[in-house]
C-alpha cells in the first residue's frame, strides 16, 4: 500500500518537472518516466487482479515508448 502512494508522489513530481522544463531533453526525459510509471501501474494493477491481460497492455505500452524514444532523439540529433 505504501509504494502505491510513494509512485503517486513521484509522479506528481515528474508531472510537475514536465510542466516547468524548458528544454527538449528534459520533456522527453519526463514523457518516458511518464510512461514507465504508467506500465508500473499497469503491472501492479494485473498483480493486484489477477489478470495477465494488463501485462500485454503494459508490455504493448513499453514498446511504444521505447520506440518514441528513439524517433525522438533521432529527430533532436539530426536537427
């Protein structure tokens, strides 16, 4: 119960740091701990539940960002 809260707290964080960066690397480095937070969640919630259903979820999600991750740097370093 008590890690539930401490990655709520953390992700105010992150959101909070997000809002206020000014630089590209930091929004993408927010938007990608955005996202492994979201598949954290997403774990922990097919843990909680017992449905493996999620873990897809989370896995199709890990895929996505890592993928967006690379288009993005790709796109700053060529720039």
């Amino acid at each position: 119960m008590i890690y539930t809260y401490l990655l709520l707290a953390t992700t105010v964080m992150v959101v909070v740091r997000l809002l206020t960066s000014h630089k590209v690397y930091e929004f993408m480095l927010c938007a990608d701990l955005i996202s492994d937070m979201t598949v954290l969640y997403l774990t922990i919630f097919a843990y909680a539940r017992t449905k493996p259903f999620y873990l897809d979820i989370a896995i199709i999600l890990a895929m996505l960002s890592f993928t967006g991750t690379l288009a993005v740097t790709r796109y700053v370093v060529e720039r």
